[in-house]
C-alpha cells in the first residue's frame, strides 16, 4: 500500500468515527457509559436503534463509534479473550489488561486498521475508564466523549462533572451530556439513550422505562 493510499485510508477512518456521540464517567464507586442510537451510512439514518456498548464480562464494557462491523468483531474477539483467560487462570481479567489488550490489537491492524474508535469502562478492585483509537492509542481518563456530538457533550460535562460526584449522579450528568448532542448534533440522534453503570457489584443497563423516569427527575426537555 502506498503512503498515498494509507492517508487516504486514514482520512476516510477518522471520517467514519466521528457520526455518533459517547462518552464515559468515572467515579469513587464505579463507572458509567452512555450513547445515543444512531447509525448513520454518510448522510442516511441507517438504523435509529444501534446498540453502542458492549459488555465484554459482567465488569467490563466498551462504546463503539465507527465501522459497525469493525466495532462488532472487535466486541467478540474481546469477549473471546477474556472469557480464555478466566478458563486459564480461574479468575477475571482485571481492566486495565483488557484495555492493554484491545489497544495491542488495534495496534497490530494499524496500516489496515479498523475504523472505530472506543472507549472502555470497568471494575477490579478499583474504577477504570480508557479511551483508545484505531492506532491503538489507551489513555486512562477521569471522563470522556467521542464523536461529532462530543463538543457539545463536553460543553456539559465542563458545566456539571466533578471527581467527587457519584455514579448516580453521573448518571444524570450523562443522560443531559447525550440528550444536547442528540438534539444538536446532526449525526447523533436514533430513538434510544443508553445507559450502563459498572460498580463492584456489576453491571446494570438501564431500560427504556428507568430513563424516561430519569428524565422527567432532572426534567430534561427539548427547546
């Protein structure tokens, strides 16, 4: 592949990661992970209900943004893994190795690479949150956002986060982050917010019914 080709390719990679908006929190008591449900093919609404985390074990999750069939096969050949490594070792997989993982296989695929770009929540003995990229960058963050919608899911988080909150008020945080940019961000939107908290008990995806609720209790609307 020529150097041409490769920038070509790079071009079109970080074109496809930016349409959609997720973003992750991390608190004392655990980790939270939200998306809208947009999958867009350029300026086509494909799909108004796309499913944006992926659990890998009961206390690890991932955001997918980019190539949905790149997100999707990243997904299994890190549900594989993990789930070989507590068969061979008779324990989990702690998250700070998933993620070293993960940004190893993205690295090995860097001159073909896939077209996502993750962030990745968990567990262990303590809260985790990274952000990595098609090149297989890993940076542990306190909280984090990806996509088209990201600048306007910061201008909240600017507004609201803090170290000191807890998971459930990250949670409200996070539900206000993807609400502006779905209502902002041409390439954020779908049906659907979702929303998972990782605590030292688990992993909990909120339904449809606990968000609204959530909603009318930081009355969040539309202008």
């Amino acid at each position: 592949m020529t150097p041409e080709k490769i920038e070509e390719e790079r071009k079109k990679m970080y074109e496809n990661q930016s349409r959609t908006t997720t973003l992750g929190l991390k608190s004392d008591d655990g980790v939270v992970l939200a998306t809208e449900s947009q999958a867009s093919m350029g300026y086509l609404v494909a799909n108004k209900y796309a499913e944006k985390i992926i659990p890998l074990q009961e206390h690890i999750a991932i955001t997918i943004s980019g190539g949905v069939g790149d997100a999707q096969i990243l997904g299994r050949i890190m549900q594989a893994q993990t789930n070989l490594y507590q068969l061979e070792r008779k324990r989990k997989m702690d998250v700070d190795s998933a993620a070293t993982l993960l940004a190893n296989v993205l690295q090995g695929r860097r001159m073909l690479p896939y077209y996502v770009s993750l962030i990745m929540g968990g567990y262990d003995e303590e809260p985790r949150l990274y952000s990595l990229d098609a090149l297989g960058s890993k940076m542990e963050k306190k909280a984090t956002a990806s996509g088209s919608g990201s600048p306007i899911a910061y201008g909240v988080l600017e507004n609201y986060f803090d170290e000191e909150n807890d998971t459930e008020e990250n949670l409200k945080i996070a539900l206000k982050a993807i609400h502006a940019a779905k209502e902002r961000d041409s390439m954020s939107g779908g049906r659907q917010i979702h929303l998972m908290k990782i605590t030292d008990k688990g992993s909990k995806k909120y339904t449809e019914e606990e968000i609204e609720k959530m909603k009318k209790e930081i009355n969040l609307r539309k202008i």
